[in-house]
C-alpha cells in the first residue's frame, strides 16, 4: 500500500534554458510533485513531526531551482528528484516539470520521470 503527499503547480522564478536570451531572464518553471509516504501515523497522532512535511519540500525545491542556472529541464528534473529522495527519504517519486510558454501555441513544455520503487 502507498500513500501520495503532493504538490501542485509550484511556480519558481529561475535562469534556464539553452539560448543566449535565455541565460540572460528569470523565466518561470511549474513543479507537480507526488511523494511516497505512509500517513497512517502522523493521521493516528495528528502531529506534523510524523509526515512528509510538504511546505519543507516546497521550500528547499523553491530555494534550490530559484538559485539554478540549468540549461535542461531534464537535469533540473533529476537534481530535484535526487534532492527529494535523499534529504526527505522519500522511496518513490513522480516529478513533473514544464516551462509554461517555452513552445509558441501550447501551454506548456516539460518532463515527466518516475524514480524509485512503489511500495
């Protein structure tokens, strides 16, 4: 059985890009995060000690991407997976990462990967 702590659509201000325009703008990436993590506990003690704390996540993936310069989403994508399974222990991730507007007439542009092993 596995349980899913999310996050959706966290919006990050950074350099990325292969263009030379691009190395010079913050442009804006959208995350959509899913976590493995037996909530059972923290349900049973109602204690934030005993979960994934999501806004701690939120706030060291804000920190690391804001302060990036990736050319590639792929290596922002697998720098933040890496980070999420080593620093929260997290077994299984799926990670979503777009580039709103980077390809004229669609929404968004991006990657999904899947790292880790479901329970």
């Amino acid at each position: 059985m596995m349980d899913i702590v999310y996050i959706r659509d966290l919006r990050i201000e950074t350099v990325i890009g292969i263009y030379d325009w691009e190395r010079e703008i913050k442009q804006t990436v959208s995350l959509d995060l899913e976590m493995a993590h037996d909530i059972r506990l923290a349900a049973a003690s109602d204690n934030i000690e005993d979960t994934l704390n999501y806004k701690a996540v939120a706030k060291r993936l804000i920190a690391f991407i804001g302060d990036s310069e990736f050319q590639l989403v792929e290596t922002m994508a697998e720098q933040c997976a890496a980070i999420v399974r080593e620093e929260f222990k997290v077994p299984w991730l799926k990670l979503r990462l777009s580039k709103p507007g980077a390809v004229r007439g669609s929404r968004d542009v991006g990657v999904i990967i899947e790292r880790g092993m479901k329970q």
